[in-house]
C-alpha cells in the first residue's frame, strides 16, 4: 500500500496507531514529529519509521495526517499547519485525477469536526479553497496490543475509498466501528476512558485474591485472564451480560453472595457515574 503517514504527537496512543499502521504501509512510509524531538527520534527509530523536524513538514508530506496530540494544545497545531494544509488543497484541485488531498485525522476528546475546519479556513487575503477532509476516531489504549476499539467518523469531503483505506489502516490495531460524530463524546466516556476503569476492577479483583490468601502474582493473573475470558464470553456468545451472570450464581451460592455485595456497594451505579463523567468531560474539552 503506497500510502504516506505523518504523526504529529509521539505519545502512547500515536505510537500505538503507528505501529499497527506499520504492518499495512510499512514503516517507511512513517513519520513522526514531537514537541520534543528526541520523543520523535526514539518513537521513529523503535519502528523503522522516520522523524520530521516540524509539524509543518508533517502536514506537508502525509497523506494521512494524525493528530495525536492533547485536546488543550490542539489548536496551537492546526494554526502551526493551516497555511500548509491550506496550499495543498488549492493544488490537488489542480493535479492529475487521482491526485490524494491530505486527510486530517484527530483522536481529540471533544474537538468537532466543525471546531478543527474552522481553525483551517482562509486568511484574509487568501482565495478560498476546499473544504478539509478531517476524521475523528477514538481509540483506546489495548491499541498497543492490537485489541483497542476505534471509533471514526468521517467529514463528507473525505471520499468513501480514503474512509475504507483509512479503516484497514487503523483495523491492525483493533476493531473499527464507524459512528455518528454525535455519538463521539459517549464513545470517549465509555471505550475511551473506559480501560481505566477496567484496570481499577483487575486490581481490586486481585487484591481480593490476595485478602482471601492468594500469592499477589496468581491473583493478578487469575483476575486479568477472568476478565478477558468474560468479555470473550459476551462477544462470542452474543448474550446479555445479566443472562450470563444469572448462569454463574447458583441459589444461596458464593457468586450470587459476591454480586449482593457489590450491589450493596453502588457498583453498577458508581461504573454509569464515571462513564457519565467521563463523557461530560469530553464535550467541556470541546466548548472555547
């Protein structure tokens, strides 16, 4: 696949995408930029791939360009890059058909599509181009090990084969599941944020293994592979996760005594709350 790749941000999550990008269009046709350009350099040189030296010549070679960076130094990027972007655009609509327009894509908890073309639009004095062809996903973090979910939504200036292209690209780091741009903010609240929580679970879990006499290293073990092997459960099986957990607790049982007290606890009730939190928090990253 003769595709080019520019990611600016050199953090978990780029580093994660790249990785499996690497598999699709070969790390060559990878590079990376950095607020800190030994970030850049070490990410670039553990995949094969390439380090830039400004955003602005990642903006100018990618035919892809991620934005792998924090929502709060985002619109610092987009005005670095805008004129380079802006230049591009003018000449595809001039080039030879077939000719690939750069396609932003942006993984920035609450920054709209509208909110990121807007910080791209002409200068004063400049003649107006067309529109910037932006995709939001988000990912999470099992990206790193190939099992992260990502959602993506495209803007309508990005043509149908640069959105499947796109999605083989991100399918080697997980699942891909296309949505409403809507529905983003709850994406982030729920998978975005949501290993975190899981992570908290394998760790409570474990240490209740490690209370009742388990070694610390079993425990753990045993909590991460129950919690993997349940979720498979409720992929492959396609049942409802209450009809699952109904086959588990057996009347006056050990498992049904386990779930009262977590039920006693708010723990249903406590996991809405921080995906509820999670997901207001992505839609205030997104307000000026």
């Amino acid at each position: 696949m003769n595709i080019t790749i520019a990611c600016i941000g050199s953090g978990n999550m780029g580093n994660a995408l790249m990785k499996g990008a690497s598999g699709i269009t070969g790390p060559e046709h990878i590079a990376f930029t950095d607020a800190e350009g030994a970030r850049a350099e070490a990410s670039a040189k553990a995949l094969g791939a390439r380090a830039l030296s400004s955003n602005t010549e990642a903006a100018g070679q990618g035919d892809y360009v991620f934005l792998a960076v924090k929502p709060q130094v985002l619109a610092r990027v987009l005005r670095e890059i805008a004129p380079v972007i802006r230049k591009r655009l003018a000449e595809a609509g001039t080039a030879p058909e077939g000719a690939k327009v750069p396609v932003l894509v942006s993984m920035a908890a609450g920054w709209s599509i509208q909110k990121i073309q807007a910080l791209l639009v002409k200068e004063e004095g400049e003649a107006s181009g067309p529109g910037c062809p932006v995709v939001r996903i988000m990912p999470n973090t099992p990206a790193l090990v190939s099992r992260g979910l990502i959602a993506l939504s495209p803007s309508p200036e990005v043509p149908a084969e640069r959105t499947a292209e796109l999605e083989r690209i991100l399918g080697s780091a997980g699942l891909v599941d296309r949505v409403e741009e809507q529905y983003l903010d709850a994406v982030t609240g729920l998978s975005g944020s949501g290993p975190a929580f899981v992570y908290l679970f394998i760790e409570a879990l474990a240490d209740g293994g490690v209370l009742a006499g388990l070694p610390r290293d079993k425990a753990l073990r045993y909590a991460a592979q129950t919690v993997l092997g349940s979720a498979a459960m409720v992929q492959e099986t396609g049942i409802h996760p209450g009809e699952l957990k109904d086959m588990v607790c057996s009347p006056g049982g050990t498992t049904i005594a386990g779930v009262a007290a977590l039920e006693n606890g708010a723990f249903r009730a406590s996991v809405i709350k921080a995906v509820e939190a999670a997901w207001r928090r992505s839609a205030e990253l997104g307000k000026p």
